[in-house]
DNA sequence: AAAATCCGGATTTTCGACAAAATCGCCTTG
DNA sequence: CAAGGCGATTTTGTCGAAAATCCGGATTTT
C-alpha cells in the first residue's frame, strides 16, 4: 500500500505489511497488537515489531497508551471528517504547486497514471487477471501522480499517510459498488478538470473528489 | 505515594530529550547518532533509544538509511522552505477553522498565551529570571493557542513537528535580534490581526509572520 | 450493596549478551 | 589512480529474563 519498493531491514518490512493488513481490514479497528502473536503471523522476532508498532502510532496507524500496548487505530466519522480535511488541504496545496511549476512531466504522470487506471477498471470488468488489489493500486499511483511534482518532500509524505488512512473507509464505500462505470466516470471528470488549465477549477474538482468518501460512507449531514 | 512517579515509557522520555538536543543544537545536523554512545549519554538501554530514533525518523527530525544507522537531520534552505510552506498551509488551515467555529475559549486562549509572551519579554529584558528557554516555550505556546481550536488532531499534531523542526532554523535567526523589542512588536501586529475579525487579514499577517524565519535566515532571493 | 483495597497472573517495557548481515576503512594490486 | 579484497566496526535481529505496570477478581471496609 504505501510506496516504498525495497527496504531491507526487517522492522521496514513490518511497517509495510502492518499497513496493509489495516487498511485491507484484516486486522481490525482496535484490534489489540500483542507483540506475542504478532511474533508467529509475521514471522519475525519482537524487536523488529516493535519498532514497527511505534512509527506506525506516530503515522497515526496504530494507538499507543504506556504500558498498555498498542492497538489499531479506531474508525469513526470524526477521524474520516479529519483525514478528508487533511486531505484536501495537502492535495489542494500539492497541485496548486504542481500546475504553478509548469512541469511538462506532470502531465505526463497524471495521464498515464490514468491510462493505467482505466485499463484495470476494463480488465476488471472483463474479467481477466486483474483484482481489488490491483485496482486500489491503479488508484493510488493515479492520485499520487497528481501531487507528485509539487516539489516538497513533506506534502509527498502526508499524501501518502493520508492516502492509507482514507483507503480504510473506502473500502466501506467500495462495498456497494458494483458500479465500476461510475467509479471510472468520476476520475474522468477528475482528469478532464485537472488538464483544462483553470486551476481553480482544478481545486474544485479535486475537492469534491475527495468529499466523496466521506459523504458516501456517512452521508448524514 | 510512589517516589518517582514514571507515567512515561523511557522510550518517550528518550524522544522528547532527543528532539530537544536537536532543536536546542546540542546534537549537530548530520550528526552521527550511534546507539552506544547515547545509551551512555542518556542513561537508558539500547531498546528504547532504538524506538524512540524509529519513530524520530517518521516524524523528520531524524534520518535513517537501512544499515547505515541514524543522524541528525540535515539542515538547508531548502528544508526550511519546506517547512515554512507546509506550516503556512497548517496554520492558515489551522486558523480559518478556529475563527469560523467562533468559540469565546480561542480569544481567551490566544490572549492569555501573547500576555504570557509579553512578561516574559519584559522579565527577560531587566534581568530577572527568565531565560532563553523560557522565551521559547512562551512563543511557542502563543502559536499553538492560535491553532489550538480547530478541531482537528492532525492539524495539531502537524503543528507541533512543524514548529520544532522550524525552531532549529529560528535559533539562527535569533542570533542576530538583540532587540527584543522587535520580536515583540512584530507578535503584537499579529495579535491585532488576529483579533481584528477580518479573516483574510489574520491570514495574511499570520503567513507573512512565518515567512520572516526564512527571509531572516536566507535573505537572498 | 457499593466502594475501596489487595493480590496474583498476564502484559508491557527494558535490559544485556550474543549472532548474523551489511557497511566502512584501509590496504594491496593491477 | 581505479578496482577489489579483507578484517574491523556497526547495524540489525534473536533470545531469555528482570522490572514495572496493568487487569480482574476476591476480600475487606464503609
């Protein structure tokens, strides 16, 4: 889930896979995370985990009362409500700079990242080997390659965190859809906004993307 | 009750000391952080240092290839941009939630935290117990007590990194101000604005305000 | 009965010694 | 001077155990 190819330490390796197995709900909100049995299903001895478990409490990932372990960190629409604010101030903030730099790069990625993302959506559909995990990667490098020249490593890194962290209550949202048209349709949109130059038109498009999640999973209010 | 009481893990405490060696320049940028030489110098086991350098890691104010061990991280203009970008974007995000939520408390609380700011100065200037430390905390308290009602954990959170990694840069701005009253001054305007009531005003003199670290500190361009 | 206290087991945190793997410094060699 | 080898150093990870703390139930007190 989150990008980083080859790292070779095994407390890095721990990070990853912890990520992933929060955000694809196979380890639950506020499961507890005892060291001991997380020692067996990944394999690894304590030190590397524990090491894990503590950047990932101060990624947000996971809760970290003293001497009362760690466990994953809890949903609920007040978090969601805070990721999207987040969210659409750094990616706000990130194409803003991205299309203010007039990097011929830039639109490249986004296309091609959307390129990408449009023939997973087909495959899907057709059914040939492609699945959810590969969707939600096609997602992500497209979203990704909107942010990614802005020129500041840090609006990089929350993106990312950022990113992880909604993907927890997309799922919810992805349940109910079967609707694979749509879903595409929407970053179609998205695209056609970000090309058209106006940047704040871009913003807006963007924006309400973003919003999206949070009031499909929570659409009271 | 108990002689000492230990709320805290080591691990924490080990986090908090360190980014404080980093910010006040006790430890160099760059430099080497090897575990041994700390466990001697903070008188704790290799374990919770290890933990506490993990976690200073995500949080940016350490470095860490795989199996090259930890430094302090590097300082540049670069950096500070970085850092001055992202905390205009927190702290106007930050502000424009707070005046819209118009909550009595904020006023109370950013007043409180500049009066504050202000008898320290004065105590500071004739001598009488009040140190540079002291300065430093009653600053830093006056900027979180202008985000401290927005509501959102993660604006908070990102605040309080932001500030401290920025504080490392604002040492060296403050080495040319013997003039106290200028720093003073300059926080007084920015009350003002902020009490004010036009919200773009507020913003204006809140980001020009986080702009004079890095004009102070690289004037060039 | 409700509240406070106590107690024993379980868990978290920390320690320290050790082993494996990677890196670094230096030296030789071509 | 570049390239490569080879110990020495450092980092990373394992293991077992000690110290500190938390949890839940039983006991005592109000």
């Amino acid at each position: 889930m989150a990008d980083t190819p080859t790292e070779d330490t095994l407390a890095n390796v721990a990070v990853q896979r912890i990520i992933d197995d929060i955000v694809s709900g196979q380890l639950e909100p506020c499961a507890k995370l005892r060291i001991e049995s997380l020692k067996e299903q990944y394999g690894m001895g304590a030190s590397p985990l524990r090491e894990a478990l503590s950047r990932l409490s101060t990624l947000g990932f996971v809760t970290n009362e003293s001497h009362r372990g760690f466990r994953v960190a809890p949903m609920s629409q007040a978090d969601l409500e805070d990721i999207t604010l987040n969210r659409r101030m750094v990616e706000r903030e990130a194409l803003l700079r991205s299309l203010t730099r007039d990097d011929d790069e830039w639109e490249v990625g986004v296309v091609a990242a959307y390129t990408r993302l449009e023939r997973t959506v087909e495959r899907l559909r057709t059914g040939q080997g492609a699945d959810g995990a590969d969707l939600e990667r096609a997602h992500k490098q497209f979203h990704t390659a909107i942010v990614a020249h802005c020129g500041s490593p840090r609006l990089l890194g929350l993106h990312d965190t950022l990113y992880d962290q909604a993907q927890r209550y997309r799922r919810l949202m992805m349940r109910g859809i079967q609707d694979l048209d749509e879903f595409l349709a929407h970053h179609t949109a998205l695209l056609k906004a970000l090309l058209g130059g106006d940047a704040d038109a871009a913003v807006h498009a963007l924006t309400d993307h973003l919003n999206l999640t949070l009031t499909s999973v929570y659409p009271n209010d």
